[in-house]
C-alpha cells in the first residue's frame, strides 16, 4: 500500500488542482477511466496484447473451501444490495487500518480491517520487527519461514486485522535495483514460492487472511502508478515466462489456500492489473482456481465495470485514484452499475461471496478480535475517522494490546540463520571477545533520535534493520550492533562515522569490524535521491561504504565487512584486498540486529545463511533488460518488455558463462560438511501432460436478478461521516440508473461472455492441476558435519537440469527444493530428502496451454550441494544412479 503520491516529479500543486476538480464529480456517475486507450503505443508493445477471458469464474468449485462457500452463499443471498456493494470495497483511506471495508452488520457481517506489513503489523505498538522477506529467504529453512508465519499470523489476530497484507513474492527480484525485492525472499521462484507457502501456512493457521501480492510485475518502484499525467509502466511478459518464473510463486501460495490476492499498481501488456481479464479471469480464478477474492492496491482501482468484469472482487482502500473526496469507482458507483445492469449481479454476488467465504474459511465468524489499534496515532484516544477531520467523532482507538509474546526468540534466530558469511579467510572468523576490535560505521549503532525517527524508516541513519515504505514495522525495540559487541567483547573501540577517522597507532594484531549499508523501499518516498528502487545508489554501499571499508583495509591488517542491505552489491572495490578477511552479510534482520550478529561474530553459532540473490562483478553482468530502470515517458506509456525472459539472476550468469563474485545460494560456515550416499526413487511414472484435470464440481447458482431499487437507498435520518465512502443512492439516483439500463447499454470489451465456462486443461484445483503436485522422485543425501570444532547446519539445494535436447531451451540449472539441517555437532550427520514434483519436471507449453514433460523417461539431472556453484552430487532420472564427488555444471 502507499499514499497516493507516489511518483518522481509531479508538482503537488498540480494534484491539488485536479483534486479539486475531481471533487466536483462526485454529485453525478464517474466515468470508468478509460485510460488505457489514450496513450500512443510505441512499436515494442505490439506485440504483447491481452487476451480476452470472460466472465470472472464463480468461486466455491474446489473440496476445501466448499463449506464455507455454503456458509458465504447463504448469508450474501440475505444481503441487499447496497450490503453487497459495502463489502466489496473500502470506506476511504485513513478510516481506521490501511484499508477498512464496509459493513453488513444487519446480517452479521463486520468491517474487515486490512493492514500492511509483510514483516509484521504495520503503524502498531507492541508488536515484533520481524526480519524482512530476504533475510529469511536467506535462511533456508522452512521451518523457520513456517514459524515467522506463525507469529506474525498471531500479532496480527491480536490486533484485530482481518486481513494481512503480505507475504510478497512480487518483485521477484528481476531487477537487482528493485526497490522492494527485500519484501520477498529472493530472486528465484521456488525460494519465493516455499517462502509464501509456508508463511501463508503459518498466517492462516491462526485464522488471518493472508494476502499474496502484488501479482504481477511489479519490478520496480518507479512509474509503477497511474496518475493524471503519468501512466504506469507495462510489464510486457510472454506466456511461457509468466508461467515458469513469475506466476509460479503466486499458483504455490493459491495451492496453500491463500484468502486474497492483491493486484499489482502496474499493467501488464498495457493493461493496469487491476482491470486485468486475463490475468484475473483466465490465470488466477481459473487456470490456477483461486478461491479466495482479489483486491487492488492502495488506489490502484482505476474504473467501476470495466474492473468489476476483469474479476476484480475489492477495491481499496476504496477512493479513486485521488482520494479523501469520498469518490470511489465503486460503492455507490457499484451499486449504481448493478441497478442499471452493466455489471451483472452474479458478479457481485460471486465476489461478496468471495470474500465471505475467506472470512469463513478462516474461522473469522467464531470470536475474532475487533480490531484494537490505531495505524494513524500512537495515543489512546483519537478520531475514529481521521480523513474525516475535523469533523470525526472521537473514542478509544488504541488498546496497546501486547501480541509480542516470546516472539523475539523464533526473530533472533531467523536474523542469526540468515547471516550469509561470504569469506572468511585464514580462519578470522569467530572473533574472541579478548581480541582488540575498533568499529567502523554509523550502521553500527541505532539512529540517535530513536529507530522509529524517521516515518516507516524513510532514513539510512544508524543500524538499517528493514527497508522504507509500507513494508514496514514500528520497532519496538532495536537491537544494535554496537551494544551487542561492547556487552560480549572487552576491548572495543566504536568509531561512530562512515568517514574514515584518525586512529593512532594500529597493532598488526587489532580487528576492524566495518559496518556498511545499502537501503531502498517504496517508491512514496525518496531517499538520498533514492526513488524506491536504488536509482542513485546502484549496487555500491550507501554513505561511502566502500571507501571506508578501503580506508580501514590501507591501515588495518585484519578486516571483517559486516552488511546490512536489501539486495545484492557490488563488492569489486575491496573484496580482493588481502586485509578484508571476512565479510558478513546480515541482510535486513529487524528489531534484533545485534545478539543475532554477535552469536556469529564470537562463534556461539557457526553462520549458515546463504544467498537468496547472485552477487555479479559487475552490474552489467546483468542483462540490460534488468539493471535499466523504467524512465518516464510523459503522457506515454513506459514499456518493459522482460526480453531476458526466464534468464534472470542465477538463470543469465550461468547461461552467459559469467562467473559472479558469490553464487546464488552460495554461503560458508565455521566448520565444513560433506554430502554423501545420495539415492533417487522415481515415486510416480509421468506423462507428457498431466492427466485430465477434475471437473469444476458443486458450482454455485448466483442470482442473475436485479435488486429493487429500493435496497440502494440510505434509511431515512442516516448521519453520514464526511469523506467516508458508502453504498448507498440517492432515490432518485437510484431510479434514474434502472432507467439507464433499460435505456442503454455497457460498451462491453471483445469476447465479453456470462455463460460460466468449464475451465481450461491446466486447472481443476487451487494452484492448477492437482497432478502438477504429484510427486515423481525423492531424493535422500547424507550430510555430516567434518569438522572438529564447531557445530553447523547445512543447506542443502537441489537444482534441476533439464535433458539434453529437449525442445524447450530451458536455465542451465534450476533451485527446485532445499532443506537445512538441524545442528549437527561435530562428527554428527543426518539425512535429509529433497522432492521433485512433476511440475518441477515440466516446462509451459504455450501452444497446448498446458505443462509438459519434455522428456518423460529423459535423463534430468539433480544437482545436490550447498550452493549452485559447489554441486558436488548429481542423480540421473534416467538410471536412477547418484554420483559423488563430482564437479557441477556451472
Ligand atoms: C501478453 O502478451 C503475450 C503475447 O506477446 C501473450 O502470450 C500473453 O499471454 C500476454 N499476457 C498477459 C498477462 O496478458
Ligand atoms: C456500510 O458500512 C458502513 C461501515 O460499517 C456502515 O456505516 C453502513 O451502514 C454500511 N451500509 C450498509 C448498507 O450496511
Ligand atoms: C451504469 O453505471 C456505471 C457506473 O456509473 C456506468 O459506468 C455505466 O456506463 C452505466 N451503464 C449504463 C447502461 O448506463
Ligand atoms: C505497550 O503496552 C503497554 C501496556 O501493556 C503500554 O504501557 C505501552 O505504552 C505500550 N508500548 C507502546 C510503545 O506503546
Ligand atoms: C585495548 O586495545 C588497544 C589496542 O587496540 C590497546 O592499546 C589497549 O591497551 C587495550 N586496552 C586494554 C584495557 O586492554
Ligand atoms: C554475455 O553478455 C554480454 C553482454 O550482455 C554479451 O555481450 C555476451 O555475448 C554474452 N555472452 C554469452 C556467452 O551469452
Ligand atoms: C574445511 O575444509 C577445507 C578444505 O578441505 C579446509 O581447508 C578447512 O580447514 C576446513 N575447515 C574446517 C573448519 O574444518
Ligand atoms: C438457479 O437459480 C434459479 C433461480 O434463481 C433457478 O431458476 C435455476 O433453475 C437454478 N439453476 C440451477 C442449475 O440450479
Ligand atoms: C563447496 O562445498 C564443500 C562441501 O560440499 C565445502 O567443503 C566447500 O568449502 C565449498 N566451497 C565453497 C567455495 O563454498
């Protein structure tokens, strides 16, 4: 979510003037934004078009979610119409939580309060600074993804939101300057997609509605939002990429029964994602069988029918893309458009249904929290409205619940986990407490005016634990580094600047530790000339970073880097240098940067973090259709065609033959493990396509009937709330839209359809084909600790290499499973089992609109090791043979 100023170089005066303007329409209908037909295309976006696909598919035809479709169906069939039209939208922004819906308390129906952050709850006392989406994708461990869900899932219930706005799996990570890649968990789609899964798992299990987002291509922050003279970018993706690379996160987390998916602030093709039929009707609702119901980003809603027909089922935080006028394209514009039978009613009463559904699936009906916080003050008391002002009443809106719990404990150890040690030569790492340590860098210590000083961390001052923007979360406490190092070591010397200071006499024995940052987030806000993606910065350290690391390597003998930052960097200015010993990347670890760091530091844990995002020499290592960002193109619509297609990351160095500084998944620990004893078992025979997909059963019968007129009108003496956003009509208003309809008619888009449709081959359950999850081989590796001194726990990754010529050119090697290892102490070894699943196997057959297995008795490969660049194992599909000690593709 953002505030509605969310671009560079729009004068805010000329905003004003428009909102003004825009105010004077609220009295009569608001045209649907028919924004998409304005722009001149240029020649590139030709060929990417958007294929028609109506009507939006019914939910409530997958097994599991059938009860609470019964449930949903009956109490929306008791609603009028003007109830339907109050759920499916927000009341305004800055009415409560980042989005609250409307009502349907007659029939029992609360308003459901949606709230930001993926690394917690946003704008809220006592709660958690989770570790960002990165740092855990930089773990490796599901289970510790799993038990993060958990304990955001039970401080978000705690406060009472409904519906939690995370977790974030787009950006992928497409673009290593992306300014909110850190949300996610790293720029691959199985590590973004076992991310989700087990954070949706772990969110919904406590009765929280999780939101998958922001679907799809939302690859950089700017240019990636309408506005009046600005339209946002074009993601121009093929079907085939689409598939394997960037939907593949989405279909895992709609397969683990996530309840909302929110539709990106970008178009794809040309057209905004939130208007979106192809995207919305064909690839989520029906191909991938999303049950759950589909909401907009924050003012990301851009027309009323057109949107409504897409599939669209919520709009928030309601307003149009100007807000605090108390115009909507929805609420009352629905329920308008629904009298005069432009969108028909069992549209309406599919995504009422949708979202009731959720809120039954996820046993929100049985004593859930009312919601007892106040994402706009920190005060007890407070307007109950505050775009309302100055006219709100006033109440009790902050509780200070405390949700936090031992929630710190499962925190620390997934920042711990994640510390991804780069190098570490001549054994300097752990440090002894005796040794004498001079520390470099305001990272270092936590901002001097508080950690919360700068409004959703729109600052890079002192210990950058999270990005900026939305994705967010008041710490309650931070953790420094400083405070951590001086408690544990006995000599230390903290030099709180990032300019290399006078140090005196330095003995070749002394240690410098040197803290270096490098931040981005969303693009509301600019920081250090950075517009949410790193356009200023690039991939080099922020506040000089690598210069000081230089300085204290030309004085020092003995330096260990320690990083905190959102994404990969380029490190070629000191990383050769024969005193940068060590470096540490701490990614972004939330409120406990420092215990977590220092349990690594002195050896308490030995690091076993790994890197969720390759680390090239170079930026132009990259494809250029990657490290170039999106410029404006006034009055025109910026296109990003994705011409590298699937070689992003990992995928483009290897195919390119391009060694990167540090690998993909690459990571060392204090002591070292061997992988031996590797066994493949085939479990399922595949086919080329999977077998026939089960038919949509137990579908619903929507009402097609048009409501009275008369349940689109207010009770007489209803006192509304100023700006506040509601269903009703005016009477007259509301006849005057039965006569509409019977006097004309919606200019309906080509191929528009009401007749439900079977759905396509590739589908038949939440996520796509069931089979598509068959398992056809497990794999089994022994992993034992040889080291002598210190205990560890492994990674271990399996990437897939299609067979030689097949017909698909498919990425040299793929990550399609990894498991991490308890600890094992010295000598000890476990077993760990890795699992492919027949999709793992296939590629997307644009032609069959299907998957397929290139080669069903092929010879794939199954590359095993602790990185992808140090795969020492590889088994054969074929034979089902494993080999040992062998050197890996790339
Ligand atoms: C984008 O256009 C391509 C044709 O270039 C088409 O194959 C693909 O399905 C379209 N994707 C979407 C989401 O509209
Ligand atoms: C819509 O929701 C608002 C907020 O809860 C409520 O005041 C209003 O009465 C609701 N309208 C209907 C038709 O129930
Ligand atoms: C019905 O109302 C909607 C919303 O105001 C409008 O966009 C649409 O054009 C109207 N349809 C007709 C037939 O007047
Ligand atoms: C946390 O809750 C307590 C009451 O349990 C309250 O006194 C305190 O002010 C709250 N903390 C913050 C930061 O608001
Ligand atoms: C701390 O370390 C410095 C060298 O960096 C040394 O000169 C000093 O004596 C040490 N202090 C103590 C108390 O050991
Ligand atoms: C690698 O990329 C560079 C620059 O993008 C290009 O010039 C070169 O041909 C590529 N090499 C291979 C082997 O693809
Ligand atoms: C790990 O193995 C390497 C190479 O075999 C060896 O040089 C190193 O000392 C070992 N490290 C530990 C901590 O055992
Ligand atoms: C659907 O409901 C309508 C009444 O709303 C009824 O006439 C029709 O027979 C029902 N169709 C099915 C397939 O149940
Ligand atoms: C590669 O992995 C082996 C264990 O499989 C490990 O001993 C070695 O240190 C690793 N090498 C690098 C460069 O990570």
């Amino acid at each position: 979510m953002a505030p509605f100023l969310d671009r560079v170089g729009v004068p805010t005066a000329a905003i004003c003037v428009l909102s003004s303007l825009a105010s004077l329409g609220h009295a009569g209908a608001i045209a649907d934004a028919d924004s998409e037909q304005l722009s001149a295309r240029d020649s590139a976006a030709l060929d990417y078009y958007v294929p028609p696909y109506y009507p939006a598919p019914y939910g409530g035809w997958v097994a599991d979610w059938q009860d609470s479709y019964a449930k949903a169906k009956a109490l929306v069939d008791s609603m009028t119409l003007a109830e339907k039209t109050n759920i499916t939208a927000g009341t305004g922004i800055y009415m409560g939580c980042a989005g609250n819906t409307g009502s349907a308390l007659r029939v029992g129906f609360p308003q459901l309060c949606l709230n930001d952050s993926p690394a917690g709850v946003r704008h809220a006392d006592n709660v958690t600074a989770f570790p960002d989406g990165i740092t855990v994708g930089a773990t490796f461990d599901k289970s510790l993804m799993y038990q993060r869900g958990v304990a955001i899932g039970k401080e978000n219930r705690g406060k009472g939101v409904n519906v939690w706005l995370g977790p974030v799996v787009g950006p992928i990570g497409r673009k290593p300057k992306g300014g909110r890649n850190w949300e996610g968990f790293g720029a691959d789609p199985v590590l973004q997609a076992v991310g989700a899964r087990e954070t949706i798992k772990g969110v919904q299990e406590q009765g929280v509605i999780a939101t998958i987002k922001h679907f799809i291509g939302n690859e950089q922050e700017m240019y990636r939002m309408y506005n009046p003279f600005q339209y946002a970018y074009s993601s121009n993706i093929d079907d085939r990429t689409m598939h394997e690379l960037y939907a593949w996160p989405f279909a895992e987390s709609i397969r683990a029964g996530v309840g909302s998916v929110m539709m990106a602030y970008n178009a794809v093709n040309n057209t905004a994602c939130t208007q979106h039929p192809y995207l919305i009707n064909n690839l989520l609702k029906d191909e991938m069988g999303f049950q759950g119901f589909t909401q907009t980003d924050w003012l990301a809603h851009m027309s009323g029918v057109a949107s409504a027909i897409a599939g669209l089922d919520m709009d928030m935080p309601g307003d149009t893309q100007i807000p605090l006028f108390g115009n909507s394209y929805w609420m009352y514009e629905l329920t308008r458009s629904a009298l005069n039978g432009s969108v028909p009613m069992d549209r309406l009463n599919d995504a009422a249904t949708r979202i009731v559904a959720a809120w039954y699936q996820m046993g929100q009906d049985q004593g859930y929290p009312a919601t007892n916080f106040d994402t706009n003050s920190g005060a007890a008391v407070n307007p109950l409205y505050p775009a309302a002002w100055p006219n709100s009443p006033s109440g009790v809106t902050n509780e200070f619940v405390q949700v936090q719990a031992d929630h710190d404990v499962i925190a620390r150890q997934i920042s711990q986990d994640a510390i991804t040690m780069l190098k570490n030569d001549g054994n300097i790492l752990p440090l002894s407490p005796s040794q004498h340590l001079k520390v470099f860098g305001t990272d270092a210590q936590k901002n001097s005016a508080g950690p919360n000083a700068c409004t959703d961390r729109n600052c890079n001052t002192g210990t950058l634990g999270q990005g900026w923007g939305s994705g967010t979360v008041d710490y309650p406490y931070l953790d420094d580094p400083i405070t951590a190092i001086t408690a544990e070591a006995s000599n230390v010397t903290f030099y709180n600047t990032d300019s290399f200071p006078s140090v005196g006499q330095v003995a070749a024995s002394d240690v410098a530790i040197v803290f270096i940052t490098s931040d981005a987030g969303e693009n509301t806000y600019t920081v250090e000339g950075n517009h949410g993606d790193r356009d200023a910065s690039g991939l080099y350290a922020w506040h000089n970073g690598d210069t000081l690391v230089q300085s204290a390597a030309s004085k020092f003998s003995n330096v260990v880097v320690v990083i905190h930052t959102v994404g990969p960097l380029v490190l070629e200015n000191w990383i050769d240098l024969p005193s940068v010993k060590a470096v540490l990347v701490a990614h972004l670890p939330g409120q406990e940067a420092g215990t977590s760091l220092t349990n690594v530091l002195f050896g308490h844990a030995s690091p076993c973090g790994h890197l969720p995002y390759t680390i090239t020499k170079a930026e132009s290592d990259m494809p250029s259709s990657v490290t170039t960002l999106i410029n404006s193109e006034f009055l025109n619509q910026p296109q990003d065609p994705y011409t590298e297609g699937l070689y992003i990351d990992y995928r483009w160095v290897n195919k390119n033959n391009t060694k990167p500084r540090y690998a993909f998944g690459h990571g060392l620990s204090y002591t070292n493990f061997t992988y031996t004893a590797a066994s493949i078992n085939k479990v399922t025979q595949l086919s080329s396509y999977p077998p026939t997909r089960p038919a949509k059963s137990g579908i619903l019968n929507f009402s097609q009937a048009i409501p009275s007129a008369t349940q689109a009108v207010a009770p007489s003496g209803f006192n509304s709330i100023p700006r506040y956003i509601y269903s009703w009509l005016s009477q007259s208003d509301a006849n005057n839209a039965v006569s509409d309809g019977k006097n004309g008619k919606y200019a309906y888009p080509p191929g528009y359809s009401t007749v439900q449709k079977p759905g396509p081959r590739s589908g038949g359950d939440q996520g796509g084909n069931p089979a598509l999850w068959d398992v056809a081989y497990t794999l089994t590796v022994t992993v034992q600790n040889t080291g002598d001194l210190f205990a560890g726990k492994a990674s271990a990754q399996a990437y897939l290499e299609f067979p030689d010529n097949v017909a698909y050119d498919t990425p040299i090697i793929q990550l399609r499973d990894f498991e991490k290892t308890e600890e094992l102490a010295p000598g000890a070894s476990t077993t760990v089992t890795l699992t492919l699943t027949r999709k793992d196997l296939s590629v997307w057959d644009v032609v069959a609109q299907d998957w397929t297995v290139p080669a069903v008795d092929g010879g794939y490969k199954v590359w095993i090791g602790e990185a992808s660049d140090n795969l020492s194992i590889v088994c054969h599909t074929d034979t089902l043979k494993c080999e040992t000690g062998v050197t890996g593709p790339v």
